[in-house]
C-alpha cells in the first residue's frame, strides 16, 4: 500500500487559502534560517510522496534520492529538536488563550491534544531513519546516488533489480522506509500549519510593482504572498524588523527577472507566532 499522505502542497495550502481564490499562485518567505529550513524540509516530503506513488520505476529513482536528502537533512541538523521547540512555544502560545472570551474552547482543546500527539510520537523516536542506515544495502546505494550516474545498472545491479520487481513489492518496500520519517512530516506539517494560520490575509497593491510596510519594530517569521499568474509576475520579498519590502518582477526571454513597473494588486498574509 502506498504512504498515507497529503495531497500535493496540500500542507503548504492550509488555514489561508479558504480566503482567497483558488485560481491563484501562492509564494512565501521566510523571515528567518530556522523556517528556511523547515520550508526546504517540506518541500522534500512533498516531492518524496509525488514521486513515490508513482508505478514506473524512474518515479521512485526520484522518491528513494530524495529520501536519501531527507536523512542528509537529518544528519546535519538537529531538526527534531527544532520542530519540538517551536511545537513547545506554540503549545505555551495556545494554552494562554483558554481564558480569551473570543476562542472557541472545542477548536483549543483539539489542537492542544493534536500538537501533545505528534510531540509525543517525534520525541519518543530514537535517531531519526536510523532502520535505513542499519540497513547495509540502503547505505551502500545511499553513496552511489550521491554520485552522478552512480546508481545506472552498470554500478549497482542489485538497484536495477530492486526497480524490475512488481509495483506493489516495490511500495511495500518503500513504506517501510519512509515510516519511519512520518512523525518528523506530521510535526513538520502542524508546526507550519499553526504558523501560516496566524497571519491574516489582507488585499494590497504594489504600486509601480514594489510594495513597502513599515513595521516599526515588529518582526515576522513568515510571508505569503497570492497572484494573479494571468498578470505574468512573480514577488521578490524581503524583511527585517523595519520594513517588508515586496518587490514585483517579469522573466524576459533568457528568464532573467526584470522590474515590473505598473501596479500590482496581490494579497499578502504576514505570519507570525
């Protein structure tokens, strides 16, 4: 059986996109290294289950080397401990809106057991994918995908083997090495899940295509900005604890941005926890 999944940036979607229209392109910043991070991370559980479910066997090529990305991701990093710290503050953030007068007591009480669950499955894991590096032929294709054209048939024939078995084998096999990657995805998902929900989405016009807010001293962890693809743009964002600065631009024929500059209404959701 194929991975219990979200559809498609269906996690990079949620809590804003009920406000706004579907027929539109979303882009977001991060304001700060650590969702940097956490926004690369998702973007490759995205890829991971795309390219996993597919039946043809150069999908999952794409699916076991990002998967191999994912665990270099882990190597690196204490993500873990990242995304249990942020879960932490938001719990804490939460939990202090039990006596607010406007909040939903139901909605609260479901989330504050929702991010207690998936704390508690990410902290109660040893070292994260350590089944696939106890794993001795995982590890050896490991370092042959780490090379261009190492893993053809003419260096690892067990892998060409591995890609000839039928669909389903080939899934079973592929569920097992990525389960042991879902607590990390579904700390992953709730903790950007809970910061995009906090950012309101307000419509505004970048006139002669750049937009500029001050801010006073106020900072933001995210930024998500929605556009029309049909006015055949693209947003350069940046921000610091003065200003947002969104800045609006063309591809020309070799692709190179070029400034726009005719006004350019958008909707923008700054984020914040």
């Amino acid at each position: 059986m194929p991975p219990t999944i979200l559809p498609p940036h269906a996690s990079r979607d949620a809590g804003c996109l009920s406000k706004v229209q579907i027929r539109v392109v979303l882009y977001e910043y991060p304001c700060n290294e650590r969702v940097r991070a956490l926004l690369r991370v998702e973007h490759l559980f995205n890829r991971l289950f795309f390219f996993a479910e597919g039946e043809d066997p150069r999908y999952q090529q794409v699916a076991v080397a990002t998967l191999f990305d994912v665990l270099d991701i882990c190597d690196r990093t204490d993500l873990r401990g990242s995304i249990l710290q942020d879960l932490e503050r938001q719990r804490v953030t939460l939990a202090a809106l039990r006596q607010h007068p406007g909040v939903n007591p139901e909605a609260l009480e479901n989330m504050l057991g929702e991010i207690q669950a998936v704390s508690g499955d990410l902290g109660a894991q040893g070292r994260i994918g350590q089944v696939l590096r106890d794993n001795e032929w995982l590890a050896s294709l490991r370092g042959r995908v780490a090379v261009p054209g190492g893993s053809s048939q003419v260096d690892m024939p067990s892998y060409f083997a591995w890609q000839l078995k039928p669909y389903d084998d080939r899934m079973r096999d592929l569920q097992q090495w990525i389960n042991p990657f879902m607590p990390l995805f579904r700390s992953l998902s709730l903790s950007l899940r809970l910061l995009r929900d906090a950012g309101d989405v307000v419509d505004v016009e970048a006139r002669q295509g750049a937009y500029q807010e001050m801010l006073g001293g106020k900072t933001f962890q995210l930024l998500r900005a929605w556009v029309d693809p049909a006015l055949g743009v693209f947003p350069e964002m940046s921000a610091n604890k003065y200003v947002i600065w969104v800045r609006f631009a063309s591809p020309d024929y070799d692709l190179k941005p070029q400034a726009v500059t005719r006004d350019i209404p958008f909707k923008l959701a700054r984020c914040n926890v």
